[in-house]
C-alpha cells in the first residue's frame, strides 16, 4: 500500500508541476534575459542527462562501457544529418552488437 501512495504522490506532483507553467503569468518570462535562459534550458537539461546516463558506473564510478561508443554513433550519424530514427536504432544496434560480443 506505502508503494501505491508514493506513486500516486509522485503523479500528483508532477501534474502539478505541469499546471504550474500554465499559470505562470506571461510578464514573469518576458525580457531577453528570462527568453535566453528559458529557450536553452531543455538543451542544457537534455545534455546533463545524457552525459550522467552515460558515464554512471555503480557507485558512482565512471564506466566506460557500450553506452559511450553508441551515443558516438549517434553523434556522428545526426552530424550526418540522418533521420532521427536511424540515429535512435543505430546506436541501439552498436550498443547491442558490443554488448553481445562481451564488451559490457
């Protein structure tokens, strides 16, 4: 029962996260400064992930494993400019194929 209140916490919490950038007054992002940070902050965020996602080891440890070269085949296919789709099951196939020669 603990599990399912955490969980339906968790969801309220993030529907009311949601609903609070629908109710953020409009003057409160107006202004070069505020429209600058607003318009890089998902890049910035989406970069943050992607770089922990990748280096996480156990423990906190830097890994360096298949992970590492499939988001390099990504980076080189969308240099590219390939389709978004053939970036996304690239990579998974370099991980996959790495992983299934025994390089973890």
């Amino acid at each position: 029962m603990n599990t399912w209140v955490t969980v339906l916490a968790a969801c309220l919490l993030a529907y009311l996260l949601k609903l609070s950038g629908f109710v953020v007054p409009e003057s409160w992002m107006q202004g070069p400064r505020r429209s600058r940070i607003t318009t890089l902050l998902p890049a910035a965020l989406l970069s943050g992930l992607i770089v922990t996602q990748t280096f996480a080891g156990s423990a906190g440890a830097i890994a360096l494993d298949a992970r590492l070269v499939a988001v390099l085949v990504a980076g080189v296919l969308l240099w590219f400019r390939a389709n978004f789709l053939v970036v996304v099951f690239g990579a998974a196939a370099v991980a996959a194929l790495l992983r299934a020669a025994g390089w973890s």
